[in-house]
C-alpha cells in the first residue's frame, strides 16, 4: 500500500472525511475538498505520527505541509529520511 493509499484510509477511519478513498485526489484540498476541520488536522497528525512512526514537529504542522495528500506524503518522506533524524 502506497503512502498515499494509507493516508486516504487514515482520513476516512480516523477522521471521519465522507469522500471515498477511491475518488480522493491527490491534489484535492484537505481543507476544502475533503473537509477536514482544525480538530481533523491534529487527529491526523497523531495518525501520521503512529502510523508512520515519524514525529511530526511543530515547525512542520504547518498549512504548507498538511494541505494535501501529496504534500502530507513529501513531508513523510522528508521525515524519514536520515537527514531528519
């Protein structure tokens, strides 16, 4: 399961986003497409933390990073790698 795959599960199990996993785009605005609200964006960044086993700082729960699927996925990869330990 892709990175994104998982992330579109997180939103419908554990944030309660109502778009199926199946017409969510990768480009789509959490906010505004798939309705996610400020309560959302903490449940999943404690979803993404535990799931992904990263530590998502402050610095990087940010708008910027927690705007869409393909930017919650670059900032994962960012997170993993060795640069950021």
């Amino acid at each position: 399961m892709s990175d994104a795959d998982t992330i579109k599960k997180i939103l419908v199990s554990d944030v309660y986003v109502e778009v199926p996993p199946d017409r969510m785009g990768e480009q789509d605005s959490l906010r505004d497409v798939l309705g996610v609200d400020s309560l959302g964006f903490v449940e999943l960044r404690a979803q993404i933390e535990e799931t992904f086993e990263v530590t998502v700082s402050d610095d990087d729960f940010t708008p910027e990073h927690f705007s869409t699927i393909a930017s919650l996925c670059a900032l994962i990869e960012k997170l993993r790698s060795p640069a950021a330990a």
